[in-house]
C-alpha cells in the first residue's frame, strides 16, 4: 500500500526539521559555549593563616553558599538534569579527582569573577555576576580554605545544554547562566566597605550571597526565566513586599531556623537558610540595614 511512502516521507520531514533546527538553535548557542575569553589580569594574595582559612570558610559556607550547589563536601553534584533544559553539574572543588579544582590563584579569579574556565571558555550558571563582588581579603580567604579542604574523589557527567535552554539563550532570555558573557571583561571589584552593621555592608552581602540570583537585580522577585518546574516564586524583598511588616528579630527568625512570621517554612532546596543561619549577628543587622533601604516600587509593590 501506500503506508510505507508516508513513513519514509514523514521520516525525511523530522530529518529536515531536526537539521534546521541544529543549524539555527544548536550551531549558534555551540559557538558561544565553545568561544574563548580573555579576562584581565590580577595578582591575589591567598593568605594560609588560620585566621584567614577560618574566614574563607565562613564565607564559602555561610555566605557564597559553595556548598549548595557544589555539594557539602564541595566535591561537585547536579544542579538540573531534565529533558530539554539538559544536564548540568556543578564542579569538584576540592583537590580530588574530577575536579578539576582551578590550579592556580589567576584561574580560580578566571572562574569566580569572570566565569571563565581554565581553557577559557564560559562557565555555565556559575554567579559570577554576583560574586565578581567579592574583595580580593574575601576571595584570598575562600581560596586558601578551598585548598585545603579533604579531598573528594566523584565522576561527574558531561554537561549537556538542552534544546529549550538553547533557544532561550538565543531569545535573549536567561543569558546569564552564560556567565562569562556578562563577567569576562570586568575590572577587579572596589574593596568591599568594612564589616559593620551598615546598609553599605548589607549591600555587599547581599551581592556577593546571592540575594540577586534570586530575587532579581532589584530584588523584586519573580521566577527566572529558566526556572525548574517545582521552584517557588522568590518574594519581592523591597518596601511594600513579604518584608513589609517583618521585624528585624523576624528576619533572623527566617534566616536561622527557616520560619517566617505567619509560621510558614522555608524550603531549603530553593531558600538555603540552613546556611544563612551561620551568619553572625553583625551580618544580619547589616542585611537588614541594607534592605530596609532599598527604595520602592514607584507604581506601588505587588502583594
């Protein structure tokens, strides 16, 4: 009959879809992921005092939250593995086999402030945008802890970007998972200002702990664009938002114990507070400080 003509037509039209989709989606989004940056040069100074690991630590854990994503033992585990936005690993960080852990001070400032491998090609969902923030006393410290935490020995899978994922990055959409192109050119950071209950130091904790990955670059909230099925909606952080009519002693409450006032909890896969609640006293205050300043809405914040 005429059934076996069709099949192999239809076959023949999935074959021309697919390849003109790998010449328009695949191709291109190939190219920037394979592309190379240069990222400027800047001497760091790692201090190994104990002071200074005991700092790094501090900051990698409570902070940067390292582990969320590379694990807590950072020795590398999966960030997203699903079909069509793809599978995505966070690195080894630690001396141990898979890493591999950045070698040398100028790569591990490729990759935290530039998002830049050590091959030079772009990291993928590394917040580089955010911890490019960092000052060269913080990251000095992290390094120096991050050299000497045990090592891990872990298999990690090849990173595989998604044809959804694709197509996004092409639409101009969730194109900082691209991190060097945002980061790659920047200058090194201004010294972060001192540590005090200041807005001026929220700012800086708030920026280098990632309150903007989530809640957005005006910590507005709102889903990102490449948002997994199951993530929350991050609250809207400005006057008139979820923090409106909190206290100061609400807010620890939410970042040490993960309860907001009304007796919700906060889900630690999305909100990491098991991790914000190593910040010390001070830290709050200024994260506090810093987001009771921030300005509002000037058409009237959401609910």
């Amino acid at each position: 009959g005429n059934q076996a003509p069709e099949l192999v037509r239809r076959a023949l039209l999935a074959l021309a879809v697919l390849a003109l989709l790998g010449g328009i989606v695949w191709l291109p989004t190939e190219l920037r992921l394979g592309r190379t940056w240069p990222v400027p040069a800047h001497e760091l100074d790692v201090p190994r005092t104990r002071e200074a690991i005991e700092r790094g630590r501090h900051v990698a854990e409570a902070i940067t939250l390292c582990g969320h994503c590379h694990g807590a033992d950072l020795g590398g585990a999966v960030v997203a593995d699903l079909p069509g936005l793809g599978r995505l690993w966070a690195s080894n960080l630690t001396p141990g086999r898979s890493g591999p852990a950045p070698s040398s001070t100028s790569e591990w400032v490729a990759a935290v402030r530039h998002g830049v491998d050590s091959e030079g090609r772009t990291l993928v969902a590394m917040p580089s945008e955010h911890l490019r923030s960092l000052s060269d006393a913080d990251l000095g410290a992290v390094v120096a802890y991050l050299e000497q935490v045990p090592p891990v020995d872990r298999d990690i899978p090849a990173r595989r970007i998604g044809l959804l994922a694709r197509l996004s990055f092409l639409l101009g959409r969730g194109t900082d998972v691209l991190s060097a192109e945002r980061t790659a050119a920047r200058p090194a950071p201004a010294p972060a200002p001192p540590a005090a209950a200041t807005p001026e130091y929220g700012a800086y904790l708030a920026r280098v702990g990632l309150c903007h990955l989530c809640h957005h670059e005006d910590l507005s909230g709102g889903l990102h664009p490449l948002a997994l099925p199951e993530e929350p909606v991050p609250a809207d952080l400005r006057p008139g938002g979820l923090l409106e009519a909190w206290s100061r002693d609400d807010f620890g409450l939410a970042l040490r114990a993960g309860v907001t006032p009304d007796g919700r909890t906060l889900d630690p896969a999305w909100m990491p507070w098991p991790r914000y609640a190593q910040l010390t006293d001070l830290e709050l205050d200024a994260l506090w400080s810093f987001l009771r300043t921030l300005p509002a809405p000037a058409n009237g914040s959401p609910p």
